[in-house]
C-alpha cells in the first residue's frame, strides 16, 4: 500500500460519512450542501485511485463525475424547488 492508496482511504474514511450524514438530515439546504460535497469528496477519491494502482483509465471516472456532478446537483435543485412551488400553486384554487 502506497502513500496514494492511504490518501484515498483517508479521503474515503473522513469525509465521506460527514457528507452522508449532512445529506441525510437537516433541511434541503443542508443535504443539497451535502450531496454536492460528496460529489466533490468522491471525485478527490477517483482522483487519488490513479496514482495508487499505476492505472491511467480511472482518471475517466473523475473526468465524467466532474461533468456530471453540477448537472446532477441541478436537477435534484429543480425537482426540490418544482415540488415546493406545486404545493403553493394547489392552494390559491388552480389558477395560475
């Protein structure tokens, strides 16, 4: 086990589960907060696991997860907002 291997499994171990634990309670806020920094802890990961196995192909993975993420964090903003204002625009009688 090589320094990048530990610096991905410190990188797995630490904050990982803060990330999870703030996506899992707290207000939307909070949790689209921690949603993003998962993505960003997990693209780090990805980004430590080519050094550590001398393995080029996995530098993709963060490359994709680095596009995907923001547009990830983007709809799961939409769906929130989208379901938040359904729940107005039901009170004031169906007129828009």
């Amino acid at each position: 086990m090589n320094a990048w291997a530990v610096a991905a499994l410190v990188v797995l171990a630490v904050p990982f589960p803060a990330c999870l634990w703030i996506a899992a309670r707290g207000s939307t806020v909070r949790r689209l907060a921690g949603v993003s920094l998962l993505s960003t802890c997990t693209g780090a990961f990805f980004l430590l696991l080519p050094p550590a196995y001398e393995r080029s192909s996995y530098q993709d993975l963060a490359l994709v997860l680095a596009v995907l993420a923001p547009a990830g964090t983007l709809v799961f903003t939409r769906f929130v907002a989208g379901r938040a204002h359904d729940t107005h625009a039901g009170s004031d009688g169906g007129t828009t």
